[in-house]
C-alpha cells in the first residue's frame, strides 16, 4: 500500500497500478486513525512524498512500519520513472524520436530588467538575488545573480554579508527585488538594513506588476485584484520618508548611463541606499511595442556588441552577422545605446 498526497499520487497510480493507495487531502493535522486502519490492511507500506519526510516520520512516531526516503531521494521532483525504478526495480529509459534543443528559461525581449544586469555586469557587481522574472539574471549570458533563497531573502543576504564580511565586502554587491516582492516581503529586511546602520545598495526593480507569476496588481500599481482603482504605495516615499533612507533615487531603466553612474555612486557609500529602477513590464499590455529595431549591414562591424545583453531578438550567424527578429523585437533600445557605429535603427 502507499501513503501520498499532491502530484506524487499521479506517479503512484501510473507507476503502481494495482496498489491500494491512501491519498491524503489534509497533512496537518494527519488523520492518524485513518493510517492506522489502513496500514493495517496491507502487507508493506511506502510513504511517497517529495522533499523532506514530513509524512513519513510522523507515521513512524506511531510505531507503523513503512518505507520512504530510504529508497527514495529528498532532493527534487519525482517521477513515474523513478517510483518504478525505487520500487519494483524496473528502469524504464523514456524513448524520444529526436534530440529536443534545449530551450533556458530567459527574460522577454524588451524586459526592463536586462538593462540593470547588463549594467551590474559591465560594472563587475554580483547580485543577491530574490523570486521572480529577475531571477534569470543568474542564467548566462548576464550572469550575475548569485543566491537564490526565497522571496525578500536578497535584502537580508545583502546585510548578512556586510555583517560578516565588512563594508568592503559588499562594495562589489547589490540586493535586487522585485516591486512586488519588496512589498511582500523585503521592506521588512529594509527596515532592518537601516535600523542597524548597515552600509550596501538596494535595487528595486520595479515594472509595475507582478511579472513571473501571472501579472497580478499589488499595493504599488493603484489596483486590487479586482480592478478597483486605490490610491498606491509610492515606493520612493516608503523608502525615503517612511523608513527614513536619505539615499533614495528613481532612474529610468533603460538610462543606463544614469543607472550606472548611481550604482558606482551608491556603493561607494557607507550607508544603505535605495535605487529604484523604474519602466514597465514588457508583457503588459498598456505597454505597447515600439517599432522594432533593424541592423544596417553597411555600418555594422561584428563587434558583437549588442548580443552582450542577452535580448532573444537578436540572432548570430555562423559568419558573424547579426539579425534581428523584428516579430520579437519590443523597440525598447537597449541595443542601439550599446552600439558605438549607429548600425541600429528603428
């Protein structure tokens, strides 16, 4: 028999077609009668649960003998494969007629967000990082994020390092976080940030929606999720006459000379800053495209310039010459201010 709950009872049934199966609807509290009654009625018992064994070890407080995470790994995402292979010893190798490519998870054309990783890079700054589309900032070419631990943990990694490193240290970073984010969880860490007189650079990079996860308003775009316009939190007022950061900027994403001139300026600084990085999320849909941009081929050198940033518009060939995908291309302009011959225009 096998104890499960969530997904996993999908891969139970498929791997497990003839086991009796408890599938559990509520896991706090477990309802202890009901697996005393049903361990009871089979021979061998499997607790089926990903990630740590919540489940299983509270089944063997009661002294109910089964089998979990001996066979099966904590790490991940489980699969019918691999329930088959743990339990019944079969390995089965998923046969694909071709080689698919591998496609990585990479920001939108035209997302605000490239613009202040291509900067952070070009400046040589490591990133903590947090959840949501700038997450990707760790995937190359930008590469700059470094941690990933949960939502608002950028803010407070930023201070923790500082703290354990010294001032010096976290001259070569920046704490990046979402709008949404930052009012979910990281103005707390802000807070703190200045209550201990800690010294780096936050980087609210703030695109008017909660991008990754649906495009959901929050408490900064003057909407409830039903709509209903609200008067919104101004985010440089929270952070500058609320918390009480003196160092408080707004810059325009896409001005990446100012941009980068406040990053050097502010981490150069001892005490907490806030830049926050503003232009709209390139999904949404009062945020029209511009005309797409187009390569003259006549004044383009090669140098390869514009690919820096990422952007998945612009394309590569095996010969050096650069396209770009004028159905992708959002006209946000980020390429042509990177490029010193004016071979883009829209």
């Amino acid at each position: 028999g096998v104890i499960t709950s969530g997904i996993p009872y999908q891969y139970v049934r498929e791997a497990l077609p003839d086991a009796s199966v408890l599938k559990l609807g509520c896991v706090n509290p477990l309802p202890k009668k009901m697996i005393q009654d049903f361990a009871a009625k089979v021979d061998k018992l499997y607790i089926i649960e990903e990630l740590d064994p919540i489940i299983e070890e509270q089944v063997k407080s009661w002294g109910i003998e089964c089998t979990g995470k001996e066979i099966l790994t904590v790490l991940g995402e489980y699969s019918t494969n691999m329930l088959k292979k743990a339990i019944l010893g079969i390995d089965e190798k998923l046969e694909t007629p071709a080689q698919v490519p591998v496609r990585p998870p990479i920001l939108c054309p035209g997302c605000p967000h490239r613009s202040t990783y291509y900067t952070l890079k070009k400046l040589g700054i490591h990133a903590a990082g947090d959840i949501g589309c700038y997450t990707l900032g760790a995937v190359a070419p930008l590469s700059v994020l470094e941690t990933t631990v949960c939502m608002g943990s950028s803010i407070s990694t930023l201070h923790g390092m500082e703290k354990a490193k010294g001032k010096e240290y976290v001259r070569d970073w920046v704490a990046v976080i979402g709008d949404s984010t930052f009012l979910h969880t990281g103005v707390n860490s802000l807070m703190n940030m200045f209550y201990n007189q800690a010294t780096g650079t936050v980087l609210i990079l703030d695109n008017s929606t909660t991008g990754m996860t649906g495009h959901q308003d929050h408490a900064a775009t003057g909407k409830t999720l039903m709509g209903e316009e609200v008067l919104a939190i101004d985010l440089y007022k929270l952070c500058h006459d609320g918390i009480g950061i003196e160092n408080t900027y707004v810059v325009d994403a896409f001005d990446t000379k100012e941009l980068e001139r406040l990053i050097k300026q502010e981490t150069a600084r001892e005490a907490v800053s806030v830049i926050i990085v503003q232009a709209p999320c390139a999904l949404l849909k009062s945020n029209k495209p511009k005309p797409a941009y187009r390569i003259d081929p006549e004044k383009c050198k090669r140098c390869g310039m514009c690919m820096k940033p990422g952007c998945p518009a612009i394309t590569k060939a095996e010969d050096g010459t650069v396209s770009i995908n004028a159905t992708m291309c959002n006209g946000c302009g980020l390429c042509a201010g990177l490029c010193k011959f004016g071979a883009l225009n829209q």
